[in-house]
C-alpha cells in the first residue's frame, strides 16, 4: 500500500514538472524501488510501459490484490471526500468516490458512503459493450446479488433470469411496520394514467384487500380482491360474506371437481358418466344421459328420466309420470298398501267432461270372465278398546258414481247454529231470535219444526264450527219420544209435544169424514214402536 501511494505521488510530482517545461519526450530519472519505470512520450505518460497508449498507462504484473492506485484526503471535516472526477466540453461531470467520516448528508450521501454518481443532464448509463456480458451487482460480501444479463433480463437471488424480471425469494410493495399493508401500493400493465391494469395491495375503504383490476375506457374495474379475513370476491367490490363470491358464472373443467372436508364430498364433472354431487360412495346425485339418479346408503334410490319419476325402478327407466316398484306408503301406521296412480286427461265421465281425471287403478287385473272388486278404504286405525278415530273425506266438488255412498248410518245432516249443546235424539226449532239457528222444540204441533240433532250422519253438508250442531232433516235416525198420551206404533206420524226435545204420535183431525194431520207439524214416520213412557225410537224423517 505504502509503495503504490508513492508511486501516485512519484507521477503527480513529474507531470507538474513536465508541464513546466518545453520537453515533449524523454527518459525520466528511475522511480523509487519497486515502483517501475515512468516515460514520457507523445503526450501520454507510461508508468511501467515504454510505449504508453493513453495519457496516463499503467501497466504491472503483480499477483496480488492489493490496490495500485489511491487517492486519500485526511481530512474530517464535513465537506470532505476523494473521489475521480470526469468533465466533458460543457462541464457535465461524473464522479467516483468516498465521503469522509464527518461528512453532512447530502441527498443520499452520507458520511462513509461510496458514490457513483453524475452531473449531467443525460443521466447516467451503466453498460457492457461485449455481447452477451451481464451487469453483476454484489452487496454485504462478495456474493453475487443481482444481475442484468445481455438479454435485458433482471435476476434478483438469480444469475440465470428467464423473464424481464425474475426474483427467487420474496417480493414486498409498500411500506410500514408489514409491507404492504400501510397506504396501496400497486404493479400496474399499459392503460391510462394514472390507474392502469394492476395488481394492488393496501385499502380501498371497505377492508384489507389484494385486488387484480383492469382499467377499459378510464373506467377501473375491481376483477379479484381478497379481503381481511380471507373471503375472496370475483366480479364484486362488496366485501364478500363467505371465503367465495362469485358475481356472475363460474365454469369448472370436464374431469375437475370442487371438494368438501373429502375427496368423496364433492362436485365432479365428467362427458363420459355425467355430473355427479356426492357426500360419500352411497350418498350421491349424478346428472348424464338424460337421466338424474339419486343414491342413498347403499345403491340408487331413485332416478329421473326424461320428466318421469322411477322410485326403486333401477336399472329400468320409469314408463309413467311417477312410477314406483314397491308399496306407497301413505301415514305412519305401518300398513302396506299398493297403489297405483295415474293422470289421464281430457276425459269425460257420465256425460261431464273433465280437463284432468285422478283415476284408481287395480294393481291385480282380473283374468277374462272373472269379476273382482277393489276399495279404496280408508281405514280406522284404532284397535278394540280404544277410543274412536274418525276419518273424514273432504271434496272441494262433486262425488259421483255408480254406488257413491254406502255409509253405515242413514241420515242426511247439516251443520246448523245451535243456541246451545244438544244432545244426540232432540228434536229441533227454528229460532225465532236468530237468523239460521235451531232451538230445541217445547210446543205441541209447531209448524217451525227443522230437524233431530244426529249422532252419527251418513252424510253430512255444510262445515263444523263452534256453537253448531248436526241437524238431520233426512233418512233414518234415533228421536227422542213420548208415548204416555198415546202409545207409538210403527208407521205414525210424529209431531212435537210440550216436552222439550221429544216428538209423540201426531192425532189426525177429522174433517167432513176425513182425518188429515195438521200441514207443517209433521217430523216424520215411526220405524219402531213404544207402548208407553219416553225413550228413543228409529224414525224415517219427512219433515212436511
């Protein structure tokens, strides 16, 4: 180190010298020891080299790393630094070189800082002009940190980028205690300024987010973001409500799947078997070939096949709008029942016609010239000793047939207000009082006579309510009687009596030889007789 400062200064010293005198070429005196031989020719000095071909050529041969040039300025006070300067015509500058220890910050200078920088309007270029050469840059050791290679590629933790720009480890945008997170930094591709196609990370207001937008017309569009907590929106800027919204279509791939907490729960397409929507093997929903099957634990349970419904059916196709291969079930009683059900329509029935008809169908078909019967019961469920179930068909329309009705009891009711609970048998008023409602009777003979309270109708019209009773007016049933005026035989007519609820044998008036009874008293004629007191007795009504 010490012989290369002499030299710097042997060579300094001899072109002051040389510049104050009129010698263009000569021998210089020999230099200290060891440092070479210094020349002077054609203007250009040669340091170790007879035949300089610049103005200052130093030549050596030396292994060793030790430097052969320096400059030092001792100084420490605030302005001080060495450094190699370059000025061309105008004065345009570009240096080389260290500030001193005690240096004040200037820009990005600071005190100990090497620099290389340039005073000039152009800038400053940094080049290889060998094809194919790299600019290496090394920091902290001399480790290679990055590097442009010839194609113009940049390597960052690489000496072999293949791309523009190729960092091999991690790459932060922005700033604050987690890059990234303080303000919106963003890389953006081509569009208009300033907001062009990119790839932002920070805040627009709503959330934490990374967002992938385009910019078309000046008009930016948020495409991806993700939002704290993970939820991702595709197609929308309102924070999305699960981990995945998508505002608009999503396509998955022939042979791609969507899964859940498995493999086996999952959303799977495939052209050769169809679509299919699983929980596990047994547990599935599959979609192909114009036909949806459903399984369940284990096999197929049911299928769909061009609009019609196969329960069971696997592996046939269903031949009918629901088709079932086994018993329909309706309740919970344990009862099997084989029911076939089909639509036929238009149809028209004993001269109606009808847009639709729900038919019953036999499931067994008698052979030819063999005559078989099918109901269609609804059965009471109730066992013996148990109390009663009644069953109740409700039809908003008519009921028609060859034989519509065989019910058990034999009357025909209604249901009709009731100024109070009547018992089953009483025999019936209208109420003067009150529009539409029924008292019991308690006067001889009266005209506003409307019915027996019925136990159990065969038929009954109208719909329950509270404060209503069932009012036959028709058909057989039990009537409450009094018979210690005059005893009842079967066929009188009964009227009503003083006795409140109870009819008795109706007398006839004789008139020019004639008996009739009195017009409107008539509730109907006896099925059965009592000799005496009160009780209850069978009548067939025909109010009159």
């Amino acid at each position: 180190m010490k012989e290369s400062k002499l030299l710097f200064v042997t060579v300094f010293s001899l072109l002051f010298a040389w510049a104050e005198t009129s010698v263009h070429a000569q021998w210089l005196p020999q230099p200290p020891t060891g440092s070479g031989p210094i020349y002077y020719t054609g203007g250009n000095v040669g340091i170790g080299t007879s035949v300089p071909s610049y103005f200052l050529h130093v030549v050596w041969s030396a292994n060793s790393t030790q430097s052969q040039v320096v400059l030092q300025n001792t100084n420490s006070g605030t302005s001080a630094s060495a450094s190699f300067r370059a000025l061309n015509d105008v004065g345009n500058s570009m240096g080389l070189g260290i500030t001193g220890s005690n240096k004040s910050n200037y820009g990005a200078l600071v005190a100990n800082n090497a620099s290389l920088y340039a005073y000039a309007p152009a800038g400053l270029t940094i080049m290889t002009d060998y094809a194919g050469a790299p600019i290496k840059f090394a920091a902290g050791n001399s480790t290679e940190k990055m590097r442009i290679d010839g194609l113009g590629n940049v390597g960052i933790g690489t000496s072999t980028p293949i791309s523009l720009l190729q960092v091999n480890g991690n790459l932060s945008v922005g700033g604050g205690a987690s890059a990234g997170v303080v303000g919106t930094a963003q890389v953006t591709t081509g569009g208009a300024s300033p907001i062009s196609n990119r790839i932002a990370f920070g805040t627009d207001g709503s959330g934490w987010e990374f967002a992938i937008s385009k910019n078309q017309g000046g008009a930016v569009t948020d495409l991806v973001t993700v939002h704290d907590g993970g939820n991702v929106g595709i197609g929308t800027t309102t924070p999305p409500a699960q981990k995945l919204v998508v505002a608009g279509n999503a396509q998955l791939f022939t042979g791609g799947s969507l899964y859940g907490n498995t493999v086996n729960q999952a959303l799977t397409l495939n052209s050769g078997s169809g679509s299919t929507l699983s929980y596990d093997a047994n547990n599935y929903m599959s979609i192909g070939g114009n036909i949806i099957t459903f399984g369940n634990n284990p096999g197929e349970a049911m299928r769909i096949y061009n609009g019609k419904l196969g329960i069971g059916v696997a592996p046939g196709l269903p031949s009918s709008s629901l088709q079932v291969a086994g018993d329909v079930r309706f309740g919970s009683n344990g009862t099997n029942t084989d029911l076939t059900l089909f639509t036929d329509t238009p149809a028209t029935l004993n001269g109606t016609a009808y847009a639709e008809v729900n038919t019953v169908t036999p499931v067994t078909v008698p052979a030819a010239g063999q005559t078989t019967r099918t109901a269609f019961h609804l059965k009471n469920a109730t066992a013996s000793g148990q109390g009663t179930n009644q069953i109740d068909l409700v039809v908003d329309g008519t009921i028609s047939g060859a034989s519509v009705i065989g019910a058990v009891y034999q009357d025909v009711a209604e249901w009709v207000s009731a100024g109070a609970n009547l018992e089953p048998a009483t025999v019936v008023v209208l109420d003067p009082s009150h529009d539409d409602q029924v008292v019991p009777s308690n006067t001889a003979y009266d005209t506003s006579v409307a019915g027996v309270v019925s136990a159990k109708p065969g038929v009954i019209l109208g719909v329950a309510a509270a404060g209503k009773a069932k009012i036959a007016t028709t058909g057989r049933v039990k009537v409450k009687v009094d018979a210690t005026r005059a005893p009842i035989s079967i066929g009188d007519l009964l009227v009503t009596s003083d006795v409140a609820g109870t009819a008795m044998k109706s007398e006839a008036v004789e008139i020019k030889g004639r008996k009739f009874h009195q017009p409107g008293t008539v509730i109907g004629k006896a099925l059965q007789p009592l000799a005496g007191g009160r009780g209850e007795i069978l009548v067939l009504l025909s109010l009159q």
